[in-house]
C-alpha cells in the first residue's frame, strides 16, 4: 500500500519574502528557480518515505515539497505502508547499523523479508508514477522499491540517506554490504556529510544539508501568552485563568510514580514554567542519548548535596532545575518498533529513580493526533528551556538541534557529527565528548546553569548560524542544483 500525501504548508513564499532578514533570500530563490526551470523539461519529482508524521524526515518534506511546487515544480510526496513489523524491526536494525551500532549478524531470511515488502512496495506504487518522473527515496525503508521500479520504468532515482557515521566498523559494513544490491541501479545518492559517503556510492553522491522552515509551527516566534496557552492547553502548566489558544483534543501525558501515563493533574505536576529547565524532544531511540542525560542530570543533582564551591544563586538554580524528557506518543508511531522498548527502559530507569528526584525529571509524551498541536508544543518547551540537550550518540544531522537553535536556546550537544555540522563548539552551543559519560554531562550542565550570560551569548550566535546555513531556501536551492545538473 501506498499513501499519497498532500504536503500541506500554510505558509507561501510571500510570506517570507515580507520578512526583512528572508526576503533577499527568497528573491534569490526564486531567480535561480527560474534560471533552472526549463533544466527540468517538466519532469515531476515523486518524493518516498515510511511516514507521513514523526521524526525529521516528515517535518522536512511538507515545506520543501510546498517551495517546490510554488516555484514551478512538479512535485509530490508518496509514504509507503506496511503493517509488516519484522520489515520494520528490519529497516531499524539497518539504520542503526550505519550510524555504527547494534548486531553486524543479519539473518538469512532478512534478505528475504527486505525483497517481498520490497515488491509489494514497488507494485502499489508504480501506478502512481510516469513516465520521465525523478523519484526520490529517503532512507533505507523504501530503497527497495525504488531500485525496482528504476529497472522497470523509464525514470531516474536518487536516494536520499539522513544518516551516517563518519568511520566503517563492521556494523556500517554489514548494513552497506546488505544494501548494496539495491544502491546499484540509483543514479545518484544525496548525503548529509562527506564522511558518510560509503565507498560503493563514491562519485556519485551529493551533500545536502536538513534544514527547518521558519515559519512553521514548529519554529514560528511564539509571544509569551501563546507559550503559556499551549503547555497550559497540553496540561504542562496550570495556568491562573483562562488561556487564549484553543484547546487540544490531547493533552500530553506525564510519566507517573506508579508507571502510568497521564495528564497532570496535581498542583505539584505543574510549573515547567516556573523553575529552570533542561529538554531534550527527540524520537525514543537508543542513539538520541536519554538514558545518560537522565543519569547526568541524577549525578549533578546528588553532587550538589556535597558540594561547597557554589554561590548561593548557583545553588538555588540546581536545586530548582528541572530535566524534561520529550517524545512522541510511542502507540501513534509505525515505523520504529524499538521505540517502545527503548521508552519502557528509561521508565524502568526513572521508575528507580528515588521520589525527589523523580520530581525533578518530567518524562512527557506528546499526542501525535495533530500535527500542529505536536509541533506547537515542542515549540513552546524549546522556547521556555534554560539549556535544550541533545545527547545523541550518534545523529545524522538532528533537527532538534537546528530547532532550537533557531530560538536562540543555549544547545548542550553532544559530538555527534550530525550536531558538529551544527555547533561550532562554545560559539554556537557547547559539546559534550562523551555521551555515554554521565559525569561529564554533569559538568557540562553544570558550567552552563551558571553562566546566564553564555547562554545568551551562544544563542545569539546559534540563530545566526541557522539564518546562514540551515533553513529550508538553501536546501530548496540545492535540490534545485542537483535535479538541473545531474539529473535532467
Ligand atoms: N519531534 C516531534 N515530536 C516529538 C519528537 C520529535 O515533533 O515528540 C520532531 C522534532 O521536533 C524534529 C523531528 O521530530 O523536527 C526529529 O528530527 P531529527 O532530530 O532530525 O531526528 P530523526 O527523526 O532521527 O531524523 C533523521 C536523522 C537526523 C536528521 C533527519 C533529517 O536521524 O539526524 O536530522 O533525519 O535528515
């Protein structure tokens, strides 16, 4: 099966353009649009991957879609559905052996698993291609399908990778080796870094940075009555009357003592607002680092009991910080099975945790049922965060990097060379080298909460470098490029 998306975006480029610091971009834009147009001979561009909502590739694909289609471009947005759980646990497996982890031994029959949904994948959605059509394919899901279909139909194929590590172990061996196959009859790979370019694809790859729209809800500027209305509407924060943004259909539900999940309700689940906070918003996976930025936060927390070297304002704000975990709605997601077990162990891990400190952490997870609502929310918890974490253990790029950045938040990333890209380390944000390290995450909080004044600083220079480098004209101008140069 296969669903056809409609990559629905609000916002247009008039709208940018009548935005001082955009507008130069945007005209530009559309310069080169016109100058590379007739470069295309109006072949469409069929855009594929496994969801429609959660995680960095859907957030990208409405805006980029959108820009396209409002400079001229033919292009559309495809999702292939599976209900087929091993396929997934499948492609899960891949995706974490190219960023280096997990077990290198693939089974026989995963070979065979990959080919039949690969099939079904390329039946349900040859009928919505033509002739002439460019097709691209994000990620190791539908990879199959479009080496199929690129041997059976008079088109070109890019695939499109979001992830990578910067060295081969035999892990990325392992997944290359299994991929391979079906790398071969692509025309041409895009990556988000020159190190993650595997030998086979060499020569014919091209660098293209993720990049995140302004303008949407996810990164519009929000006034503080929005904020409030939204965690308030979420059932993050009581407010003391009314709120003006509408009420959502789902709150967001907070981890309780006895493991359940529900929206507060007792007086002392509230008040993100009020106290400091450290977030960190990512997809439950193993690689985007919570567990140990939850045994960081518990080892700054218990060393403050002992430490004599604090001035008092210093004191009062670790006392006061708080740790927000945040992450999608594990039930409304389809494509990741092991994200259900990975949340299941940080709860075990929060659930041994003892009750002070189990007050100072907030895991939260956020209804998916509305796209806007969801990104709204993350939006508002970014805005109202002291530090925004991203622990990763490895990251392809990490727009929940460039999310926050863009709101002038300060950034703890870790070295991942997806958040390197990003952080030019303490001018834009400041790196932890170990994310496994517990220890130093401490510290590395520890220096930030003290010093408000490089806060502010880092997040001055954070949104520079994403108005500079990470917004979605410039990704939008680079497919421009590659479709007009190596393709058509
Ligand atoms: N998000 C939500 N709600 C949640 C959790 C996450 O909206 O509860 C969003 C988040 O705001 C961001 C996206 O989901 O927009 C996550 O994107 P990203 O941080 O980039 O991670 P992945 O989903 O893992 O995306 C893959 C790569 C990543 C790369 C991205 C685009 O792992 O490194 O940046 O693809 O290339």
């Amino acid at each position: 099966m296969v669903q056809v998306v409609e990559p629905r975006h609000a916002v247009t480029l008039a709208d940018y353009e009548s935005i001082a610091d955009l507008s130069g971009t945007v005209r530009s834009l559309r310069q080169e649009a016109e100058s590379r147009l007739a470069g295309l001979d109006g072949r469409r561009v069929v855009m594929v991957n496994s969801t429609a909502q959660g995680g960095g590739v859907a957030e990208m694909l409405p805006p980029l879609l959108s820009i396209m289609r409002e400079l001229g471009i033919d292009a559309h947005w495809l999702v292939i559905e599976t209900r087929d759980q091993d396929f997934f646990r499948l492609t899960k497996t891949l995706h974490n052996l190219i960023h280096g982890a997990g077990d290198p031994n693939l089974a026989a029959t995963d070979r065979d698993v990959y080919d039949r949904v690969s099939a079904e994948n390329a039946a349900a959605m040859e009928e919505h291609l033509r002739p002439g059509d460019v097709l691209v394919i994000h990620d190791p899901q539908p990879m199959g399908a479009g080496a199929i279909l690129r041997q059976k139909m008079d088109i070109a194929a890019i695939w499109r990778c979001h992830i990578g590590l910067d060295k081969e172990t035999p892990e990325t061996r392992a997944a290359w080796d299994f991929l391979d196959p079906y790398l071969k009859p692509y025309d041409h790979a895009v990556f988000t870094a020159p190190e993650y370019i595997p030998s086979s694809l060499a020569g014919r790859s091209t660098i293209i940075h993720p990049a995140i729209d302004p303008l949407s809800h996810k990164n519009r500027h929000l006034q503080v009555h929005e904020i409030v209305g939204i965690l308030a509407n979420a059932a993050l924060i009581k407010p003391w009357g009314p709120v003006l943004t509408p009420s959502f259909a789902e709150p967001a539900k907070r981890l309780q003592a006895d493991g359940s999940w529900a929206p507060a309700t007792e007086p002392e689940d509230f008040g993100l607002l009020f106290r400091p906070i450290v977030t960190q918003v990512s997809r439950w996976d193993r690689l985007k680092g919570f567990l140990p930025l939850m045994q960081g936060f518990v080892a700054l927390k218990r060393d403050l009991e002992t430490r004599t070297d604090l001035e008092e304002h210093h004191r009062r704000a670790l006392q006061l910080v708080r740790l927000v975990l945040a992450g999608p709605d594990p039930a409304s997601v389809d494509d990741d099975p092991e994200g259900k077990e990975v949340l299941a162990e940080l709860c075990a891990a929060y659930r041994g945790l003892p009750p002070h400190l189990q007050a100072d952490i907030a895991m939260i997870s956020l209804p998916m049922s509305s796209k806007k609502n969801n990104a709204l929310i993350v939006n508002a918890l970014q805005c109202c965060s002291d530090v925004v974490a991203q622990n990763s253990i490895q990251e392809g790029f990490g727009l929940t990097v460039t999310e926050p950045m863009w709101k002038r938040a300060a950034l703890m990333g870790s070295c991942a060379v997806g958040i390197r890209q990003q952080i030019r380390p303490d001018l834009d944000g400041v790196l932890v080298r170990h994310p496994e390290a517990p220890e130093e995450i401490a510290e590395t909080l520890d220096a930030l909460l003290a010093d408000q004044a490089k806060r502010e600083v880092l997040g001055r220079s954070a949104r520079q470098r994403v108005h500079d480098n990470f917004l979605v004209f410039t990704q939008v101008k680079s497919w421009l490029e590659l479709l007009t140069n190596t393709i058509a």
